[in-house]
C-alpha cells in the first residue's frame, strides 16, 4: 500500500508518539489519487511510516483528501464574524469544521471604520489562539455601483491612511482587503498592502480592463468571487474579467454554489486560468450550515429562502450559504471537474496564497493532519483538524 511521501519545506521536526493509520482509501497526494492507500498520524502532523503498534481505521472505498481552506467567509452556523461575540465566532468556525473546512480566514462587511478596526483587534486574538488564520476586509473600499450586499452610505475611496490603519488594527493577521482599485486612492492602496505582505484582491469594482491591468501589475493578486459584483465580460469593452483571467499573476476566487456562477462561466474560468489559479470560497454568511431566516450581514438585513441569501430591501445576493463539502461535490458531479483539480481549488491554492503551503494544503509528511474523509458520494464522513478529530468517522 502506497504511503505519502515527499514533504517539502516542513516547519518541524517528524512528530514522535503514537500513530494511528487510516488505511485503504483512495488518497489524494500531490502527484495525483493513489488507490488503497494509506495516510499515518502522528501527534499533530502527518507521518512518513507507520509503526508497528499503529491503530489502524479502515476507509477502504472512501476518499482522503486535504482539509479545506476558505479564504472569504463572513459566518456560519447562524453566527456573524462581523458582529459575534467570541461564543459565536467559535460556533461559526466549527460549523465550517464540520463541513472541511479546516482553515479559516474571516471575512468582514462594510461598515465605520472605527468598528472595523475595533473588529480587527477581536479576531487577531483569535487568529492568534490558532483559531482563525487571519482577517479578510470586504469594504468599505469598494465601488457603490458594485456593491452587492454593502452598504453604500459606509462605502468611502481606498485613501491609503485608512488601509494602514486596518493593518494596524489587525496586528499582523490582516490577510487580505478587497478593493476597488479604480477608485482615488486605488493603486496606491495597492502598493502599500503588497509591501506589507497583505493580499490585494480586486473586486466589487466598475474597473475598465486597462484599469484592471494597472492594478494587477502595481501588486494585487485575487480576484474577489470573480464574475460577481463587476463588470460582465464585453466583446468590445472585456472589463476586469479578461484582465483577471488572462494573468498568471491572479488568483480568482469562485462561489461554486449553483446560484453565483452558471457552470460554463466556471468553467470558462478554468479553461483559462487553469486549476492552480482557482480557489473555491464560500463567501458564507450566518445562515451556512444553520437555515433558512432572517439575518443580518453588517447593518443589512437578510432573508434567505431555499438556501438562498438576498438583501430584503433590493433583493441583491447577499453572500452564500454554501459550506465547502458542497462545493467539492458539485465541482466533481455537477462540473466534472477531476478530484485533483478540486483539491487544487479547495486545498493547495488556498493555502499558497496564505503562505501557509508548507504546513497546510496537502496531504504530505511534516504537515499537519489536517483531512477530510469522503465516501463514495462525496459526503463528509470524517474531518480531522491538526491530529484530533472534529468529524470522527469510527461513530458513523
């Protein structure tokens, strides 16, 4: 039976202590899906060999693949990441757990940027607890004739002072702001978050593609849920899409939910990206994994009916409820795509972007054992975080 191997740039020694072997699955590596495979646990990380006294599990027929790692999400589990106590930011996160989502970074939504900053303190104590692994700003820096559910009297230009003051604020877990880089202040903006080792993602922008361009080559690098909240792709003016796609430099960001994107238009984007510049998101809000209700996304208020989230007053989408098992299934029932490629999408990309790949992201000695179990029918029936398990698939 084939074991990983391979582990490139770990961040400690191999682990020492017991082990425990999840053997006969269809394994998910790097290299590609080996059959009847095995991966070996070790305290908090994967193991190159398994010892003799090794506990055994079998999920022979199952698949194991890379814990999912979500780079935009504003809640769950009938939680708000914007607005929640601790109590409830816990609870959001281990909704998304349940679900594969193994690492999780926090989105906020518009709104006073005394708040934001405020926010911005409350979730680095998380991130570092090792709960969260950062802080996504969604807003308020985005373009009012692109605002999806933001809230347009709080929107303002991307002045550069008030970029550096979210960093600030977030000590050093501020991962990535969304921007809409055609506004004053814009490239700028730009600029200073690459110096600073934070992600620039163009979006919820009205940018032309020229536009786009510049901002691409002064240092942003997503593309915030791409094909919503911009422009659509013209034949005679392509806009940001074309732009975003055709650059190598680019990460885009799609919301594999059925309702967001119409599968051509994803695959539209693989065909040209290719599957190492995509990283599937939830963009969730409080509803994910909880139901459907009445909400709040910042100071907008939320209906979502049949799993579908709209502003009551406009009706525009507002985020998702989409959790990422659902977005692995549809990506590889719905979209054909290979569970390699899916992998790539909710796993290894995500993680590259992070600048967490020698850690997290796949499933190789050194890393942390971070994985999900997946019958046949791509359904969660085992989701381990760091050696300990959140979904433990010996209870059915």
């Amino acid at each position: 039976m084939a074991t990983p191997s391979g582990a490139r740039g770990t961040a400690r020694p191999a682990p020492t202590g017991p082990q425990t072997v999840l053997m006969g699955a269809h394994v998910a590596l790097p290299t590609g899906v080996i059959d009847n495979g095995q991966v070996v646990i070790e305290g908090d990380r994967i193991a190159a060999t398994a010892q003799e006294n090794a506990q055994v599990i079998d999920v022979t027929g199952h698949y194991l693949v890379p814990g999912f790692v979500d780079i935009h999400n504003h809640g769950g589990g009938g939680a708000s990441f914007t607005s929640g106590t601790v109590e409830d930011v816990l609870q959001g996160i281990d909704t998304h757990r349940r679900h594969g989502t193994t690492t999780l970074v926090t989105s906020t939504v518009t709104g006073d940027m005394d708040f934001l900053a405020q926010r911005a303190g409350f979730l680095s104590e998380l991130a570092e607890q090792g709960d969260i692994a950062g802080i996504h700003f969604e807003g308020p820096f985005i373009s009012p004739c692109r605002k999806g559910a933001h809230s347009e009297e709080l929107l303002r230009d991307p002045d550069p002072a008030e970029v550096r003051k979210l960093i600030d604020a977030a000590r050093g877990w501020a991962r990535m702001v969304t921007l809409a880089t055609e506004l004053p202040g814009g490239i700028d903006s730009v600029r200073l978050l690459a110096e600073h080792g934070v992600i620039a993602a163009i979006g919820h922008t009205d940018a032309t593609y020229e536009q786009t361009v510049e901002a691409i080559d002064a240092g942003a690098t997503v593309a915030t849920h791409l094909f919503n909240a911009m422009p659509a792709l013209g034949h005679r003016a392509p806009g940001p899409i074309a732009a975003l796609l055709e650059d190598d430099r680019i990460t885009v960001e799609l919301i594999n939910d059925g309702t967001h994107l119409h599968p051509a238009s994803l695959q539209l984007a693989f065909h040209h990206a290719g599957a190492d510049r995509v990283a599937f998101i939830t963009d969730a809000m409080d509803a994910a994994g909880f139901g459907d209700g009445r909400y709040m996304l910042g100071p907008l208020e939320v209906e979502v009916a049949d799993g579908v989230a709209r502003l009551v007053e406009g009706g525009s989408i507002a985020g998702s409820t989409l959790t990422l098992d659902r977005a692995f299934k549809r990506a590889v029932t719905v979209d054909r795509l290979s569970v390699e490629d899916a992998v790539k999408a909710l796993s290894a990309n995500p993680a590259r972007l992070l600048g967490m790949s020698d850690t997290i992201g796949s499933l190789e000695p050194g890393k942390y054992a971070d994985l999900v179990i997946l019958d046949a029918a791509y359904e969660v029936k085992g989701v381990m975080r760091r050696g300990h398990w959140v979904v433990d698939p010996r209870l059915g």
